[in-house]
C-alpha cells in the first residue's frame, strides 16, 4: 500500500517535464488548439491515477496531490498558466481549468464511494456471523451437593406423608434449649455451645433484651409446629446450624441437618423402627441393614444411636484384604441419633402426654453425603471449588 501511495503522489505532482510548474510561454503554447492539447494530457494522467486500486489513505493522498490549495495540480495550473497567460490564451485556459476542476471533484468523490463501499463489504465479510457455526456452549448450573443431598431426603419422607417446614437460623435460648427440655445448666449444653448475638441494650435500658443465639439444632421447629398445630404431626425441619467446633475433616463450626418428628396417638417404637429403616434402604439401597444402640439425649425417652451396615466394605470390616479405612474393620457406620418423645417435651407446647407419643430424629445431611458419596473432608462442602462441584452435575 506505501508503494502505490507514493507512486501515485510523485505521478500527480509531476511528469518528464513538469509542465503545471512552468508558463505557458516556457512550454511554447501559444494556440487555444495548444491549450486543449495540454489540458487533455493532465486530464488522462489523473483518469490514469484515479483508476488505480485505492484504500482511503490512498484516496486522501491523491486528492490532496490535485485538489491541495499549497501543491495541488489545481494550484499550479492558476498559477502557471492562467495567470501568466497572454490576452488571447486567458480564456481558453480559464474553461479547461474549470473543466478540470469539475471532471476532478466529480470522479474523486465517485472514488470516494467506492473505497467506502469496498471497505463496508470488507467489514462485513470479516465480521460476518457464521450460522452455520456451532454457537458458544455455556455450562448450566446444578444443585450443590448438599442441597441435593436435602432434596433427596426430603423426597423420601415426602413420600410417606411428611411435610417440609423450616424456620430461623436466629433462636431464643427458649425454643433452643429449655423448650427441647434442656434446662439452663443442662451438662448437655456443653456438647451442643453455640455463637450467641451481641444485642443492643433495651430502649428502656432497665431490662435485658432477649438473648438470641444462632441455632445448634433444626429440633426448635418442632416446638414452634407443636404450639401451631394439634396432632398428628409428621414433618422434618432441613436447615443450617452452627456449634463452636473446630474444623477439621469430619467437623465444622455450620453445617445441616435434618429433623424429623411424628407426633399422633398410639405411635410406637415399631413404627418409629420402620420409618428409619425404611429410609435408610431407600437412601443406601435395599442390602444395608441396621441396629439400634441405646443412647441418650434430653428430649428423648428411650433414645438410641441408629447404625448401619458400612455400604463401603458390605458390612465385613474388609476392603481388598484390608481393613476398611471408612469403618476402621467395625463393619457398621454411626448414622444418626433418635428416640421416642420425651413427654416432658409435651408439656411445653400443651399437649397431653397421656393420650400422644411420637418420635423424634435428626440427621446430619454433611455426614450423609459424605458416607454416599466417597467425600473424606466436610470443610470441601463450603470452599467452592469448581473442580469438586463439577464433579456432581
């Protein structure tokens, strides 16, 4: 392109004799026959010029060269020839120079046009979209694995008549503790220490406002149920809790749960039996068995540990000729604490713990998931790495 620039730059402002840059009496004409010849030879050099290929840089360049009012051909042909010319010759000169003047505005600006075109068609030919092209694929969301693990669950008891409720993550130490028949000095409470909020003093800065603490359990909506509805009652809770523990591989200061109660007259610890196992096999398949150990826990009476057969190792305690590393040779895995309601609990929300009994358990969705699905640290649960959750689309 610098190549034909330049060409066309020195054949515009000059020729083998320079001829716009002398007089007509240097150039010996002194005919109006003369005067047509001269103008029709630097009619055909610039109809030579402007037939080139140009881009637009190419196109400025040769107008300026014919048109420029310092050095264009224009300019020099006044000044040179028109001028300078005798009486006789002015005329003439006058209506070729004006001739030109009109055949150079006219086919430089059909020029234009046509660089302008071509560059437009350039453009949309290199910006042209592909139809035909298989278009950007963009990877959709899923369920994060907890959030899969909750769905799951809650399908299941869904099937068997429960209902989904839940409730604030922010608790009164009432329903928290005392109405779950845990008293303030309970020793229970410390297994179960929780983050309490820093509240404002109360307007009337006579009495303490209400302490509030983040929940450490989902049972709290069991409570809040029983005082809103007669029996029966079947619904489980899912949801986040929190405890000051540690984190390590197996605990985290939040994580989620599930709690389920079933509250009518004449249920019994075989029912209760039912519905867990019932669960179990629907979560982990129909060849896991189950046990009961006996336990205790403050708002259940009897309360057991609830055990299955390690799904890893098929309830041997072997892998491969090796002890199980997830049931460390024991050939059952701790699932989940539960037990009948205490009827001390019943007192706290009116019921009459003569003519009701129910059950009561909670699940822990992380340890869940964790056992399913070959997981060996909860803390993957919170940190987002992509490269863990694509690997549950």
């Amino acid at each position: 392109m610098l190549r034909s620039i330049s060409a066309t730059s020195t054949d515009a402002m000059s020729s083998s004799d320079n001829k716009p840059e002398r007089t007509l009496a240097d150039l010996g004409v002194t005919q109006p026959d003369q005067v047509l010849s001269l103008f029709a030879e630097v009619r055909a050099r610039f109809d030579g010029q402007v037939s080139r290929p140009l881009d637009h840089p190419g196109w400025e360049i040769l107008r300026q060269s014919w048109l420029g009012r310092k050095s264009g051909v224009l300019m020099l042909i006044a000044e040179h020839w028109l001028k300078p010319a005798a009486p006789d010759l002015k005329r003439s000169v006058g209506q070729e120079l004006n001739k030109l003047k009109a055949h150079l505005e006219t086919t430089l600006e059909e020029r234009r046009l046509d660089v302008e075109s071509l560059a437009d068609h350039a453009a949309s030919i290199r910006d042209r979209v592909d139809l035909s092209l298989p278009g950007v694929t963009r990877r959709s969301g899923s369920h994060h694995l907890i959030r899969r693990v909750f769905q799951e669950i809650e399908d299941i008891f869904f099937s068997i008549g429960f209902s989904v409720v839940e409730g604030p993550e922010i608790e009164t130490p009432y329903y928290n503790f005392e109405a779950l028949n845990i008293p303030e000095f309970h020793p229970v409470r410390d297994d179960m220490d929780t983050f309490y909020l820093e509240l404002p003093p109360s307007p009337d800065k006579k009495t303490a406002p209400t302490p509030l603490l983040l929940r450490t359990h989902t049972s709290p909506m069991q409570i809040r149920t029983m005082e809103k509805q007669k029996p029966p009652v079947r619904v489980i809770v899912p949801g986040k809790v929190y405890r000051r523990d540690n984190p390590d591989a197996t605990h985290s200061f939040a994580f989620h749960q599930i709690e389920g109660l079933a509250v009518d007259t004449d249920i019994t610890f075989c029912d209760f039996t039912g519905t867990i196992e019932y669960f179990v096999q629907q979560f982990f398949g129909p060849s896991v068995k189950t046990r009961f150990r006996p336990s205790y826990f403050p708002f259940t009476e009897p309360s057991v540990e609830f055990d299955v057969s390690c799904p890893f190792c098929g309830g041997t305690g072997a892998s491969n000729g090796n002890t199980c590393s997830k049931c460390k040779g024991a050939a059952w895995i701790e699932l989940f604490g539960a037990g009948m309601v205490d009827p001390a609990v019943y007192g706290f929300v009116n019921y009459d713990a003569k003519k009701v009994s129910g059950f009561a358990f909670g699940i822990g969705i992380d340890r869940l998931a964790m056992l399913k699905y070959g997981i060996d640290d909860i803390q993957i649960f919170f940190q987002n790495d992509v490269r863990f959750l694509r690997q549950f689309p």
